[in-house]
C-alpha cells in the first residue's frame, strides 16, 4: 500500500494510518493520480524523449539522462544545455531559436523553466505548488503555453506572459499545440461519456469555440504537433495495438497512419521545412530517435539520428561495476545510485526508474554494468530481494576515466534450503510504459528481485488489452530455469473487485466488467472466474482487496470478496498490494476467518514493469512452503495448502504446538486453554513490532531492540474457545520498502476444539450488513436484462444465508 504514512509506538502502539487518498491508494508527490504520473508526467530515460526542432532545422533537442541535449539533425554529438541537481524534461524551442522552454523538477515538485540554446541556468518561470508541465511557445515568442494541475478541476491550459509574469487558464486539457500562424491551440481533453485521457481538439485563440477533431480511447500518449502549413495535425495512436504517429486534416476526417511497427512511436515533431519528421521509438527497449520522411512508411525506411558522443556541462567519469554472490559469481541485483550532483543514473540504454512512496531511483543489472555520471563522490548500493542484505560503497568517479568496482552480497537467509519459495501472485509487463520491455528485459528483472514464482497477469484497461495475447499457454515462459518461474495468467477486472487467476492455459472472457461505454457496462459476478480457473487447473484469489481499512459494512461491499468466501469461492487473500493496505486488507482477512472461512494470506504487487514511475516487481511477495522440487503447480498446492506469509520486506515464521501455517489442531474440551507459540521475524529493512493474532485480535506482542532487523517470540498464548493463530509484523517505511511500510503477515494455524470451529456472532452480523449494502448496489445497475440482474440478487442472497446461519447457529 502507498500514499499513507505509518506510525509504530513500541510493542503496544497503535498503528496510525494517514487517511486514503479518494479514489487512489498510490503514491505520489505530484497529482496523487496513478494514470497521469505513470503515464502522463515527464520519465527520466536513458534514450531520447520529447524531441523538438530549431528554427533553423539544425538541430533537434531532447530530453535525456535528466537534462536537455542539442543534437545535430543528421546526428552526431549531443550538447547538454541544463546539469544536476534537478531533472529536465520537455525541451521546446522558442520560435527565435535563442531559448528553450523546458520542465524542471524543483524540490518535488514540477515546474515550467527556460533556458538558453547555448546552455547554462535555468530561469524558473512558474512556482506555483500544483503540477506544471508540457511547455510550448506562442508563434510570437511572448508567451508560453503549459499545463497545470493547479486549482480542484483537474488539468488546465495556462498561457504564461513573459512581460508581466501572469498566468491565465485559457482552456482545460492537456499536451497543447499552437499552430504555425499562432491563431488556432491543438490539444487533448476529455470526451465526455467516453474513455481514455480525451481526444485531439482545436480552438481558435484567444477566446473561440473549441471543436473535437477526433475521439479515440487513449491513454496521455497521443501529443498532436501541427504541420508547417497549418493544414494537419500528426498524433499517437494505438488503436492498432502499438503507438503509431498518425496524420489528420486538422478540420478532421480519416487519419493516415504514418508509422507501421510493432514497436511505439511516440512525440512526432515536423522539421521546419515540412519535409520529415522525427519521433522516439521503443523497439529495441530504450528509446531511440528517428527520422523519416513527411509521408512516413515501414521502420526499413526510418534512418536513425545517432548520438555519437556527449557533452556533458560537468566533468564525467564512467563506473564499471560487478555485483557477486557468496558463491563469487556475477548475480542479478537492483542498483540505487546517487551521484556527485546528487541524481541518480542508469547505464546507456538501461532502464532508469524510480519507487515513488520513497521517491527512490533505481536499476537492475544482471550482474555487470557501466555507467557514466558526472565526477565526483558517489554512492553505489546493490540488493537482491528480501533474503541478501543490501550492500552501499563509496566510490570517487574520475573525470574522464573509469574505475571498476565490486559489490558483494551477503544471505541474511536462504529460504529456499527450507523449501520456501518467494513469488508474486500479481505482477504485470506491459501497461502503456515508454521503455521497450521484452521477455528478456521483463524476466531479467524478476532475477534482480529474487523472485522465484512469478505470476504475470494479462488485463484488459479499457478496452485496450494490456500484455501478449500469445503468453499465455499454461505452461512456464521458455525463459524460466529450476530456479526461476515465469508463467503468465489473467486478472479480472470487475467494478466490485478485481480476480487475480493463476495457473490456466487459456482465458476466461470478458476480461472486464462495469466499464462504462462498452458492451460489459455491467456489473458481473466474479464467482464465475474462480470457477473456471478452477476447472482449469489453476487458482483464483483477491489483488489488493481493500484501499483503505474497513470498519462499515457499506466499505466491505465495495468488492465481491464477501459473497465469494462465502460460496466457497477464493483461493488466495493478498494482504500486501502496493495499491491497498495492509492493515486494513487483514483486518477483513481476520474478519473472515473469524466466519469459519479457510484462505491463504498471500501478496502480490500489481505493479506495471515497463512504467518508469512504478516499483519493481516482488515488491510485495508471496513466500511458499513447497513439497519438493519447485514447480509453479508445487508452488500452487502450497498456496491451496495456505502454507504462506505475505511480505513486503520482512521474513516471518509461526510455529503453533509443532504446526505451521495451514495446520489444523484438534484438541479436546478438557485440554489446555493455551498453546506454545513461537515466531521470529528477520528483516532488511527496520522492524518494530511482532504481533500473535488470536481470532483477529492482538493477543501478545514482541517489540523490537537494539536490532531492528530481527524479534523473535517464545510463549503460551491463550486461546480457550479455539479458532486461529497467525503472526504480523510491521515496521516504519524505508528505502528497501517499494510500498509504504513493513509489513509480514502468516496464514493461521487452525484450532478446533471439541470438534467446533470458532465462529464470531458479530463479525457474521458485519458480513450480513455487507450483503444488504450489495443488494443495494444492485438496484442500480445498470444492467442489460432482469434476468441478469436476478441472478446477481439470488448470489449475493445465498451469501446473505450464509453469514445470517453463523450469525445465529443452531443448539
């Protein structure tokens, strides 16, 4: 979970969670939007971003490695016109060609800067605390044209005066363009009733009517650019499966396409003369810039603008570094970097990321890499999932040279001589990211983290499928080793609750429901989902289940989650999800257990592998105690066993009487009224306190001392009328935490006594106030036909039945 803060007093302390972000559990200092800062705000990237022309067609300006670079037209030697310790993005050239308008991240947050042609300080123009992105100069050179977040009614065109230094909103929307004679503002904004980030406008300026030009469902990608002559508009378009620059009239009608590859092209700009144009593509991974001629065609025609060399404003050095095992062998790792000038850097074509609840930059390396950075002091730390402790050095970088380095890693444990198996139930590879992510490159990345068991789930966002039709085969990617699985799945994607499917060999369709303005407008019950997957083979279970905690029934029916346990429906619970809580996804865990219900507590990330604004896959992770060699169906029968913790950092191990998790206990009436309970907690990052939940309540605590790392616990906990025993542990945010805060939770150990499984009256009576705030939703549909709907009555009504039976048992 992200975007809440988390306090932890001592063994007793309250747990303080910040209240949730409306309608978002992300992170982020900048918008609180996971779309727009995934997809719309500015990356740092290894390859060019953004490119924009002078006006003399000599050069082409890009963002890239953190600062804007002039190169030659024809290629050859980039020029850095900005330097560290702030990050530079959206370079657009002033019609004079003297200055460039660009976007600087200033302190957290993002602002509209300018600089010379010739390099040098950036003149910070706009300081207000909302986002402020996207610059683009008016054809007089007066005034600059960006974006901003400021005020309540999301984002809004703004026109900067030079002269007096005001801002005026002129429209609302999103990546404007002026046009070549300065009298028409191209530029993207919602279609109300459609989805995607809005279609392609024009309105005249300054005060005219705005007309939609085009409408198709996209995803902050599209960034119209104006012919010379005023008479057409290039854009991005995926609407055939990848990002292709396409070409319209700007009066509208049929576009052209420009671009053909299975790769994304993204930003198009026309040279001055109208007779090419250049673009970013991401086929080989990071991007590459481009060129090609005003009527585009097939990549066999594009020529490359290369970058031959670099002219850094500081003096660089180059570190080549090699991350060992303990055996001494070259091992895959994620790399935090932070150089003289105080940014991070990633190695050429390397893909720079960053982990936004800890504002942490980062890369993976498959054991060797280089990278250039400007000379200096720097700090190199290398880690390796959960079980290797990170490891820092300090390296001084020589201007003009290179020095090699070594960093070896250190097992704090080795889980998998024990026969547990980290894995993620919910990890995706690609969701509209800029970086050019490939089976290689994606799998690459789940080595660095350690993760042996990886779950990749094809969605559908929208109407746009998100992943490789052809992944999914039921069988382990060719990629994988006895070490490493990779297998891809499916997720579900409902309006009340989303389906995470594991282990199947074809999908289950619709992927969605309760989209608007599409044929599965409707709600849809996901019973059926698990029930397919099931016939399949597979398991089904619950990604992030809840964004916030849950005290009212009215919140627990915001998701299916409920009826399901309730049917018999569910294999897998992920406590740990990057986009929903902790505690308060467990303390409807422990509700439900407290029902009677049996579910595996697991994690999975939901993460999107080729956004640069993401955390890496494994973030949050699923550890299984497996029978056996490791196999994804061993790794599965641990799951369905619950013979599990879900982590995002620390290790936790319970042992009740002898029993592990998934156990059950009989004991009898006269037996005793408490069990001996042992557990122990390891961790890299700090952790302050060990909880024993006894039916959902903390029933004993170990807090930590002196080592934070590490509490153990060792004594009788009461648990007179039987049901549960599982362990937590939570600890404060960190820089080895991609989500908010530490956080492990076990699956129970079951106690039956006197053949009886504990159930609780009150919690039965909460599930039973659920069901009736269901049936509710329900009367509102929309829905296709009352058949459809009864049934969706008659489900959420047998689940009623249910909880209202435990609620009041039989003598």
């Amino acid at each position: 979970m992200n975007a809440r803060s988390v306090t932890v007093a001592g063994a007793a302390g309250a747990l303080l969670l910040a209240a949730a972000a409306i309608g978002y559990a992300g992170p982020n200092r900048y918008t609180n939007n996971d779309r727009i800062d995934r997809h719309m705000l500015p990356a740092v990237s290894t390859g060019p971003l953004d490119p924009t022309w002078s006006a003399d067609g000599r050069w082409i300006a890009v963002s890239m490695r953190g600062d804007i670079w002039k190169i030659p037209a024809g290629g050859g030697e980039a020029v850095a016109l900005t330097q560290g310790p702030r990050y530079h993005f959206e370079p657009a050239w002033s019609p004079d060609g003297r200055r460039l308008a660009l976007t600087l991240d200033v302190d957290g947050n993002l602002d509209i800067g300018i600089v010379s042609a010739d390099g040098g300080e950036v003149e910070r123009i706009t300081t207000d605390p909302g986002v402020d992105v996207e610059p683009t100069w008016s054809r007089d050179g007066k005034s600059i044209y960006f974006v901003s977040g400021r005020g309540e009614r999301g984002f809004n065109i703004f026109r900067h005066d030079l002269a007096s230094g005001k801002d005026e909103q002129v429209v609302s929307g999103i990546q404007p363009a002026v046009s070549p004679d300065g009298k028409l503002l191209a530029y993207v904004d919602r279609v109300r009733g459609k989805l995607g980030s809005g279609g392609l406008w024009v309105k005249p300026l300054p005060d005219g009517e705005p007309r939609l030009v085009h409408y198709e469902e996209t995803e902050y990608r599209m960034k119209p650019a104006w012919t010379p002559d005023g008479q057409a508009l290039l854009y991005v378009s995926d609407e055939a499966g990848s990002n292709d620059v396409m070409l319209i009239d700007a009066e509208g009608g049929n576009p052209q396409r420009i671009t053909a590859d299975a790769g994304d092209e993204y930003a198009p700009a026309p040279s001055p003369d109208g007779r090419s144009l250049v673009f970013v593509s991401n086929r080989a991974g990071a991007t590459v810039l481009y060129a090609s001629a005003s009527g585009g065609g097939p990549f066999s025609s594009w020529r490359d603008v290369p970058v031959k060399s670099r002219r850094s404003r500081v003096a660089t050095g180059r570190a080549r570094v090699r991350v060992l095992g303990p055996n001494g062998r070259p091992v895959a790792a994620r790399i935090y970097l932070s150089a003289s000038d105080g940014r991070s850097y990633a190695p050429d074509g390397g893909f720079h990321r960053v982990i936004s609840v800890t504002e942490t930059h980062y890369f993976q390396t498959t054991g060797e890499f280089e990278v250039e950075m400007p000379a200096g002091r720097a700090t190199i730390e290398a880690m390796k999932g959960f079980e290797y402790r990170p490891r820092a050095i300090t390296v001084d970088v020589p201007a003009g040279a290179a020095l090699d380095t070594t960093i070896t890693l250190e097992r704090m444990a080795d889980l998998p001589a024990r026969g547990w198996y980290s894995g993620d139930t919910h990890i995706h590879d690609l969701h509209q990211g800029r970086f050019g992510l490939t089976h290689q490159a994606f799998f690459d990345q789940l080595r660095a983290e350690d993760l042996h068991v990886t779950n990749a789930l094809i969605h559908m966002d929208g109407t746009r499928i998100m992943g490789r039709w052809g992944d999914l085969t039921g069988k382990p990617s060719p990629l994988s080793t006895p070490e490493y699985i990779l297998q891809y799945g499916e997720e579900f994607r409902g309006s009340l609750g989303h389906i995470s499917i594991l282990g199947i060999e074809k999908f289950i369709l619709p992927f969605t429901a309760g989209v608007r303005n599409t044929p599965y407008a409707q709600p849809e019950l996901d019973s059926r989902y698990i029930d397919e997957a099931r016939a399949q083979g597979g398991i089904a279970g619950f990604g992030h289940p809840y964004f916030a905690p849950v005290t009212k029934p009215e919140q627990a029916a915001s998701t299916l989650i409920p009826v399901d346990i309730a049917l018999g429906k569910g294999d897998f619970y992920d406590i740990g999800a990057i986009w929903s809580d902790e505690v308060g996804s467990s303390e409807l865990y422990y509700r439900l257990l407290n029902c009677g219900f049996r579910i595996a507590a697991t994690a999975g990330t939901d993460n999107f592998s080729d956004v640069w604004r993401d955390p890496p896959p494994g973030s949050d992770r699923t550890y299984a105690r497996v029978d056996g060699p490791l196999s994804l169906e061993s790794w599965i029968a641990a799951i369905k066993a619950q013979r599990t913790f879900g982590s995002t950092g620390p290790l936790l191990f319970i042992d009740v009487a002898g029993h592990e998790p998934g156990d059950e206990i009989q004991l009898g009436g006269g037996s005793a009224k408490s069990l001996r309970v042992r557990a122990e907690a390891t961790s890299i990052t700090p952790i302050s306190r060990l909880d024993i939940i006894v039916n959902g309540k903390v029933a004993a605590s170990a807090a930590a001392t002196k080592d934070s790392s590490r509490i153990t616990f060792d004594r009788n906990v009461a648990i007179p009328a039987g049901g549960w025993i599982a362990a937590r542990v939570i600890g404060p945010s960190s820089r080895y935490v991609a989500d908010s805060y530490a956080f492990a939770q076990t699956s129970p150990v079951y106690v039956v006594r006197d053949g009886k499984r504990f159930t609780s009256k009150d919690d039965a009576l909460f599930f039973v106030q659920t069901m009736d705030a269901l049936l509710a939703r329900v009367e509102r549909g929309p829905w296709r036909t009352a058949a459809e709907q009864a049934a969706f009555r008659a489900e959420v009504e047998r689940a009623r039945a249910v909880y209202a039976a435990i609620a009041t048992p039989s003598r």
